[in-house]
C-alpha cells in the first residue's frame, strides 16, 4: 500500500521493466523526455549502492552492515539538460557505475532483502508530478504496483549480448563476446531467481519482445500503447 505525503499516489506511473540489454534504458529515457514526465533509473541506484559498499569496504555478505549503509549513504541524481548525473558523496560516478564489475555486484547485493528495503523509500519519492516513467526489475511488482502501465521489455541473451558488445566497443572498451553472453546469462538467472522482487513480468504488465525491432520500432510500439 503505497500512502504518505511523499507518495502523491495520483502521480501517473509508466513501469518499464525488464533484464538488462532489453533497451528498457533507453525506452524509458525517450518516453520521459516525449511526455515531459520525471525519470527514475532504478538500476543507477543498486549500481551506486554497489560503488558505495566498494567505496566503504562492507563486506556484501554482512546484510545487516549494507542495510544501514544503503540506508544513510548520500547518493543523488542531478538533471543536467538531457544528461542525468549520477553523485556519490557530492562526487560524479556517472561513468563508473556503468563499469561491468559495478554491474556484477549490484546485481548480487540486489538479491538481499536489508539492501531492497533501504531503497523502496528512495524510489518512491521519484514519483511527483507532472508523472513518472520507472525504469527497472521490480517497478511494477514491487514498488509501483499501482502503476497506470506496466511495459515488459524483453530480448533473447544473444540479441542483448550483442547490443552491449557493440555499445563498449563503441566507447573504446576490450570486450569479449562470449564472456559478455556468459555474463548476462549469469545476471539473468541471479535477477530471476532470488527470492525478493525477482525479476518476472507483473500479471497486468504488456511484454514486448524486442529481439528482432530496433529501438525505433520499439518506441513506436511503446508510444501506440501510451
Ligand atoms: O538495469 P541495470 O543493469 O543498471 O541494473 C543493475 C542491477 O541492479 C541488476 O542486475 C539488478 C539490480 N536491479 C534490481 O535488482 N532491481 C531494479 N529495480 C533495478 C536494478
């Protein structure tokens, strides 16, 4: 049940969740700045709890040490035009939690229930007005089940494989295919299977598979449903 001043529950909310490599980023992006709404990147926010539990040396098996750590950690998000800023302790992290290790270990510290419950608060006070566009595994599930549209975007692992490999060696970044593939298999099976807010489509939710549309394709898609 979501009440309380900070959770102004008339604030429309578009849930878009969905593995990563989906182009769930990049959809949620677009159809922000389409209907002016406010952006929540979700998976910014475990990436910066996991720059944080690196940053603070907590060991990620000691639950109850990165429940309070996830809780009193300064982390913000800084509109800055198109781009959003990504600050840890008043510093820019922006490019750092986009590091693959910094993936891996969000994606692991994802899984404990202390570091889930320290960040619901968090997300819901992204939902003001004009309105909200969620971007993540559990937005309509778990945290905005009351969520006027909930998108599933979905793509085979190999599709996905291959749009990151081509995203990092277009930043300059050594990648290796079939390790990135491993990789992602391995992230979907941990964000899939862990008891807490795993990652599935919410029953009312509309799933779209993106394997064989571009990302064009996709946003028209998204925006007919809209
Ligand atoms: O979407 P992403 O790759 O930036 O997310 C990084 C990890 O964070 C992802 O592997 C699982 C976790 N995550 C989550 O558990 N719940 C969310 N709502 C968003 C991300």
């Amino acid at each position: 049940m979501i009440t309380g001043p900070d959770y102004p529950h008339e604030v429309e909310v578009i849930a878009v969740d969905g593995p990563g490599g989906s182009g769930k980023g990049t959809i949620s992006q677009r159809l922000a700045e389409h209907l002016g709404w406010n952006l929540l990147d979700s998976g910014a926010l475990y990436r910066l709890t996991a720059l944080a539990v690196i940053k603070n040396n907590v060991d990620p098996k000691d639950e109850s040490g990165l429940q309070s750590m996830a809780t009193a950690m300064d982390i913000r998000f800084e509109v800055c035009g198109s781009h959003t800023r990504a600050l840890l302790d008043g510093s820019d992290v922006s490019d750092r939690i986009r590091l693959e290790e910094v993936g891996v270990l969000a994606s692991k510290i994802a899984a404990i229930a202390g570091v889930r419950a320290a960040l619901v608060e968090r997300q819901r006070r992204f939902r003001q007005p004009p309105g909200l566009v969620a971007d993540g595994r559990d937005m309509g599930t778990v945290i905005f089940p009351d969520a006027k549209l909930k998108i599933f975007l979905t793509a085979s692992a190999e599709i996905r494989a291959q749009r990151r490999y081509k995203q990092l060696k277009d930043k300059g970044e050594s990648v290796n295919l079939t390790r990135l593939f491993r990789e992602i298999k391995a992230r979907d099976v941990r964000d899939q299977s862990r008891r807490i807010a795993p990652l599935r489509p919410a029953e009312d939710a509309v799933i779209i598979d993106s394997t064989n549309l571009n990302i064009e394709e996709v946003f028209n898609k998204v925006c007919g449903i809209v």
